[in-house]
C-alpha cells in the first residue's frame, strides 16, 4: 500500500513540474517571440537585471528564434555610454553579439546633453523611446517591464 502511495506522489510531482510548453506556432527563425525590454534609469541593480532577463530569454528561446529590443530612455540611456559604466558595457556588447537591438531615444539624449558619438556602437535610434515601446507592440512584440 505504501509502495502504491509513494508512486501516485512521485507521478502527481513529476507531473506538476513539467516543462513550458510552448504557444502555436512554436519559437523558431520563421516564428521568432518578438519582445521588447526598457531601461529607464541608471540603477546598477535595475539595469543588471533586465540584461539578466534578456540573457535568460535568449537562452531558453535560442538566439536565432527571437528578436529582441531593449529600449533604453530617462537615464537608463547611459546604460549605453561608451566611457560609462565597464559591466555595464560589457554585458551590453556581449548581447549585442546575439543580434540584440538597442535603440536609444534622441529626447532623452537631448535632455541629458549625451551626443550619438558618447554611445557604443551599432545602436539604433528613436525619436522618442516611449513612442518606439508602443509601435512595437502594436507591431506585435511583448513588452516586458522590470
């Protein structure tokens, strides 16, 4: 009786830590799960943790079945600065090597007097961040918010 008792356990905890399953159609490089990330502040942590998010997002997804955007605006911009913070950058580069688009919005550039030239390389422009949020997901991405 025990030996019955222990099995239906084992199979009710087995069951019920399956893995996730996927939504039709399934990730793949003509299906890619469209999301967009914002950075809108420069806190340390905050910021680690949507690269983080991203990393992990790629990972579980596979790099070549998705399409990722971290929009950054406010001053989550200087996430992006070329003499900025070193981790910072170096994380941010790391994901640009998956093909990760940043965008960087020129209003906030403008405000905070930070040039095209003070940023990394190979980013991508938006006249407004919030705005490029919203097309996006009119366009169909999930927008994440950490």
């Amino acid at each position: 009786m025990i030996k019955i008792f222990m099995v239906c356990v084992g199979l009710l905890v087995t069951h019920s830590y399956g893995e996730t399953e996927f939504a039709t159609p399934k990730p793949a490089i003509d299906h890619p799960r469209q999301i967009v990330f914002s950075i809108d502040n420069f806190d340390l942590k905050a910021v680690n943790h949507v690269l983080s998010t991203v990393n992990n997002v790629i990972k579980f997804y596979r790099p070549e079945n998705t399409e990722v955007v971290i929009v950054t605006y406010g001053q989550g911009i200087k996430a992006l600065l070329k003499n900025g913070n070193k981790e910072i950058r170096t994380r941010v580069e790391a994901l640009m090597t998956y093909d990760i688009e940043f965008i960087a919005c020129e209003n906030s550039m403008r405000t905070l007097k930070i040039t095209k030239k003070e940023l990394l390389d190979d980013i991508s422009f938006a006249t407004a961040g919030i705005v490029e949020i919203i097309e996006r997901k009119l366009q169909g991405f999930t927008y994440i918010k950490l």
